[in-house]
C-alpha cells in the first residue's frame, strides 16, 4: 500500500515536471510593467492561433486612436484580449477580472463585455456578425444564454458603446504580419492604468496570482 502511495506521488511529480516546455519564456524584470507582459509574454500567438495576442490588441488599439476615441476606450481596445493569454473559454471576463484593480471601471466594464457583444450585429453602428463566427461556430450557431444575457445587460448600460467600440475594431486587427509597438500608448497606460510598484504579479492585489499565471504558464503549481 505504502509503495503504491510512493508510486503514485512520484509519478504526479514526473507529470509536473514535463509541463515544463523544452524553450523557456524570455526572462521577466523583477518588476514587470504592462509593457513587458505585452514585449515578452502576449507577441507569440497560443492556442494554435495564427496571431498573437498583443499585435492583435495593439492593432485594434490604433484603430480606436485614429478614429479620435476616448483614451479610456483606446485602453480597453488595447487590453481586449490580453485575458486569452491567461485562459481562452470566456476571455472576456477572464480579461476583465486580471485588469480590474489597475484601470478605471468602465474599461474593465468594456472588456467583459466586448466577448458577448461579438455574436450580436447592431445595424445602427455597422457592426455585422463576424465571418470569423461562421467558420468556427457553423451557420446556425446560438450564442448560450448567459452570452445572450450579457448582450442584454450591455445592450442597456450606460457604457454600451465603450464595449461596442472594441467588437467594431476587433475584426480588422488580424494582421499576421504587421509591424506593432506598445510605445504610441505609453502616455495612455501612464493616464489610466495603475502600475504596481512592486511589479505585476508582486503585488497584493486581488489577481496579482493571474499576473504570475500569464508570466510563468508552465509552473508545476
Ligand atoms: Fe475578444
Ligand atoms: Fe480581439
């Protein structure tokens, strides 16, 4: 019985050991910025996908800042999608949950709802379903319903068109091989997002432990 427990813990350990991929992730600063998680961490895509978080963001975010948006929006079109890097199902919440205690609220606002507001066209602002949905849903998919709910819910809020904003630019940010540069939002990021100064993933906050998740994904525990 003994020996069977061993067995077992050792083969859990081994397990956990080769989570850990043959190339290590660039080596962080002790005190990651924004900029860092974007230069080092979101520039190679995941899950197969065939462009990487932070050019897709950043693209979107250069949308919204040649289209005159409010700074605050120009923000949450640049952190639309950083929650993929963190977890794909539901990105949106995960998105907003990991930004919440360092930006203002209608930007987290913004990101949780830009997920659900993509399955719904609103003539009114030309924004169409995407073809994108077609090929990875099918012709006659339906959203589940509490992606219904949300659109719902976002369709009658105050900050509606902060959220609708980024589903406007979000699919005409996809391309593959375009330079991008964090630098024409620093002033952006210094106005409106709180960085910590121990550094994200060392401070106390209420997803510090998110940060570090997106800085080592690989982490045995
Ligand atoms: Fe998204
Ligand atoms: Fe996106």
């Amino acid at each position: 019985m003994q020996d069977e427990r061993t067995e077992t813990l050792e083969q859990i350990g081994a397990a956990f050991r080769q989570t850990r991929p043959p190339e290590p992730e660039p080596n962080m600063p002790a005190r990651p910025t924004l900029k860092d998680i974007f230069n080092l961490r979101l520039n190679t895509p995941k899950f197969g996908l065939p462009i990487a978080a932070a050019p897709h963001c950043t693209q979107c975010a250069v949308q919204a800042l040649k289209a005159g948006m409010d700074e605050k929006i120009v923000l949450a079109c640049l952190l639309h999608d950083v929650g993929l890097a963190v977890c794909r199902p539901d990105h949106g919440w995960w998105g907003a949950q990991l930004v919440e205690p360092y930006v203002p609220e209608e930007v987290s606002w913004a990101i949780r709802y830009h997920q659900a507001l993509r399955y719904f066209p609103d003539e009114s602002v030309g924004y169409e379903y995407p073809q994108m949905y077609r090929k990875m849903f099918g012709e006659d998919y339906r959203p589940p319903e509490y992606i219904a709910a949300a659109h719902e819910h976002a369709r009658n809020h105050k900050w509606y068109m902060q959220a609708r904003s980024i589903t406007l630019f979000d699919d005409y940010s996809f391309e593959k091989n375009q330079v991008w540069s964090i630098e024409p939002f620093e002033d952006i990021i210094g106005r409106h997002f709180r960085q910590p100064k121990e550094g994200l993933g060392n401070d106390a906050s209420a997803t510090a432990h998110m940060w570090r998740t997106l800085i080592d994904p690989s982490k045995p525990l």
